[in-house]
C-alpha cells in the first residue's frame, strides 16, 4: 500500500452527537528508515533509499462534529510490510440515541 485515505462524515439520519475522542490525534511523519536496493550482476550496485510513512489528519470535534479525514502515505516505494489505517472515534449522545457514521475510505 502506498497510499490510503479514511473520512468518516455524520450521517443525515444521526441523532445529535459531539466527539469526544479521536485518534490518530495529530500529523505524523517522523517514521523514516533507510533502505538499500541494488542489483548484483558481474558488477554489483546499491544504493540508500530513504522511507518515510507520514499521516495528515483533519479532525475538528467543535466546529465539524462528526467529521474526520485522514491521509496516509510512503514517501517511498519499497514497502512490503502489512501497513494499518484506521480510524478511531468515540462520541457522547443522548439516551438511547445512536451517532451514526458514513464510512469512505479508498488506497493502493
């Protein structure tokens, strides 16, 4: 996966409702290491490649209640681990109400 987004949205049939907790909580992008790639023939040829995972997360529980939007992305290429983007929201409602999300997510 080289890049992912995940944007939860209020639905219109949600009961009232106010976030109280969210994660990711902030803009990530200290995750970097250096990889080496060559090719080895008779000759042989490598280099340092640098790769960075970084996260911008918009998240305004006051003034867009219900609506978060988060976008992940490696710098680089050369990633084959198994990579997780999620979102996490906790709301508060009145009794018996439910807060109800759309969910849109899209990656590749």
């Amino acid at each position: 996966m080289h890049w992912a987004t995940v944007e939860l949205t209020k639905n219109s049939s949600s009961a009232a409702f106010t976030v109280v907790d969210w994660s990711p909580k902030s803009n990530y992008s200290n995750s970097c290491s250096t990889q080496v790639i060559g090719v080895s023939y008779i000759l042989s040829w490598s280099m340092n490649v640098t790769m960075c995972e970084n996260w911008t997360v918009y998240a305004d529980p006051i003034n867009r209640p219900g609506f978060q939007y988060s976008y992940w992305w490696d710098v680089a290429t050369l990633s084959n681990d198994a990579r997780e983007a999620t979102v996490v929201q906790e709301a508060e409602t009145v009794k018996n109400a439910s807060p109800i999300w759309n969910l849109l997510y899209d990656f590749a």
